[in-house]
C-alpha cells in the first residue's frame, strides 16, 4: 500500500512540476512534444494536439520534451523554428524553466496552509511539539526496549543528569559520548508512562552513542484561514531555503569525497517515509507531500547542468555574454549532469536498501 501511495505522490508532484513548464510553454506559443510521466521504456500514450502524453515504466520522474530545449539546427533554424525554445526571448525562456520550481513551491504552500487550517498537520514548529520517535531501526536497543514509532520521550535520565520534555538537539546531546553508561528513558506510549532502561553502545559509524531512532519535535497547530496561509507562507520558505543549504553544503562534499549518505533518501527510502507519514494520518500525508515538493522545488533550483537552475545559469552566461553557447556544449553538459544525477540517485537506492538489512 506504501508503494502505491507514494507512487500518487509522485505523481502528484510531478504533474504539478511538468504543468508548470507545459502552461508556460504553451502560453509563449512553443511546441510541446511530449507530456510524460516516468521515464522510458514507455507503456502507453495517446495524442491530442500536436502534443503526445505518455506513461513510462520508471515512475521515478517526468518530463516535457519542449521543441528546441536541446538546439539543433532543425529547431534553431527549420520550418517550424518560429515556435523553438532556443529562439524565444530569453526572458520566455527563463519563466518556462523557472516555471516548474515555481509550481512545486505553491504546491507545498497550498498543502502546509491545508494542514495548519485543519490542525491535522505534524509541525515541528508548533507551541505543543513534543519530542516524538518517528522510526525505530530494527535490531537496534530501541526496538529491543519495545519503543516504536510515535512514542514521545517525556523525560531522559542518567546517574547525573536528568532532562524534562526534551527537543531534539537537546536529547542528542544527552545521550553524546555517552557509551556504556545506562541511560532511563520515561516514554509515552498510547498516553501510558512507561519507563525504558537502555544502556548506550556507539553507533555503526563509531562516533556517538545510538539507541536507534529517528526523532523529532512534532505538535499540530490549528489557524485561522488567513493566518493559515501565512504560515503556510513561511514553513516554505523556510524550508525551501534550509533545502537549498543544505544540497549545496551536500555538493560541496561530494568535490572534497567526504560526503554523507546517510541522510539522503531515494525512491526506495521514500516508501518507508510514506509509511511513518502515514502513522499520523492524513495530516502526516499532507506534510510529507508538502516537504518532498518544496524539496523538489529547492533541488531543481540548484545551478547543476539538466537541472532547471542549470538550464537558467546558462541563460544568464548568454545574457552577460551577449550571444548563445555553444549548442553541442550546453546540449553535452546537460546529458554528463543527467547521467550524474542518476547515477547518485543509484547511489542513494543501494544505500537505501542496506538500511533495510
């Protein structure tokens, strides 16, 4: 069931993020050749217009194949290069590439706004949050202690220390170096106190104590519908803008090979997401969706080749420039950042699956 829920998810925000280039485009007059969801092999199309609409095998994407995006000299130059990408103004150009960003961006404002108008909404940011176990890994101390998912950790205590409805960063630092010693952690479990001894042990990477969890602060706040909005407003970009730190901070690792892993998810760590979003009902549903489409947004905001902010770095080259680039560069540089990125969307599903076992 996860896998289908996500799969509408995906689809969701993909036809979100590929209307967005496709209004603008028809908009501007530019030839649309293919809607698509997923990605070839194709399993079924139909044609209305001069555009074909398709559904591929790999449900990890989409796409809209605008006439000229790639130059060539049929579209640079052919009978119908009067409707090409590449010949439009530059400023048409931008808004179609910029469109998609944009409408994953709103997209996630309308769910966030939804869940804070209907209080059903997990936010980490609310009055009420409380510390709540979003996961428990399997064989770990957690699971052992019988702690699952949802559990709220009201207290945690030491022979030396004790701290009272922690936030997250608090309890990381609690448990901190904290290797051998036995720590009591008072739990809330279906609103009965119970309390776990756990004795820490280091993690896989050697570095830290790990009861084996995910956490995190998680209240529900209920707005009014104006205020709602406004909130909606700004968890976005807020956490568009963390997003974007974050990839770009991700990148910079990946040059200096010390990057992590571990923290990133791809289609297969998305499923298991599903179903933790899913232990908080519809309003977990909501912000999951709203997370991965302002997620989605932020992502292709970044400058990478084959990326819509690769393709508006270089529409800013040519501005300053004065002229085009080279069609075989940009067209070359595109395909290395395609081939790049599913190559670390590989990367990312076998460290998905070893987090399985």
């Amino acid at each position: 069931m996860s896998i289908i829920i996500f799969i509408i998810v995906l689809l969701i925000l993909v036809l979100a993020h590929e209307w967005g280039h496709f209004f603008s485009a028809k908009k501007f007059g530019i030839r649309v050749d293919e809607f698509g969801f997923g990605f070839p092999p194709k399993i079924a199309s139909f044609k209305k217009g001069e555009t074909e609409y398709s559904l591929n095998a790999l449900p990890i994407g989409g796409f809209v194949k605008i006439y000229g995006e790639n130059p060539d000299e049929e579209n640079t130059n052919g009978p119908d290069a009067s409707r090409s990408f590449v010949n439009k103004p530059r400023w048409q150009q931008a808004i179609v590439l910029f469109a998609g960003i944009f409408m994953n961006f709103v997209l996630a404002w309308v769910l966030f706004s939804v869940g804070f108008l209907t209080g059903t909404m997990p936010s980490d940011t609310a009055s009420n949050a409380r510390l709540t176990i979003y996961d428990v890994a399997k064989s770990s101390l957690a699971e052992q202690a019988e702690i699952t998912s949802k559990d709220i950790i009201v207290s945690a205590k030491d022979s030396k220390n004790e701290i009272i409805n922690p936030k997250s960063e608090e309890f990381v630092n609690f448990v901190k170096n904290k290797t051998g010693d036995k720590v009591t952690l008072a739990i809330e479990h279906e609103g009965v106190l119970e309390n776990k001894d756990i004795t820490l042990v280091k993690g896989a990477d050697g570095k830290m104590p790990s009861i084996g969890v995910s956490i995190g602060m998680v209240g529900f706040e209920h707005y009014s519908f104006f205020r709602s909005f406004y909130e909606g407003l700004k968890e976005s970009v807020n956490t568009f803008t963390a997003t974007v730190v974050g990839l770009l901070a991700f990148i910079k690792h990946l040059f200096t090979f010390s990057a992590d892993f571990t923290n990133l998810s791809g289609p297969v760590g998305m499923v298991s997401m599903v179903t933790g979003a899913l232990q908080f009902g519809i309003g977990g549903l909501i912000y999951f969706m709203a997370v991965l489409s302002v997620s989605l947004a932020a992502m292709n905001f970044i400058p990478f080749p084959a990326l819509d902010g690769g393709r508006l770095f270089f529409l800013l080259i040519e501005k300053i420039k004065g002229g085009r680039l080279n069609p075989k560069f940009a067209n070359t540089a595109n395909l290395i950042g395609f081939g790049l990125l599913i190559l670390l969307m590989l990367v990312v599903t076998y460290h998905d699956i070893v987090k399985l076992f």
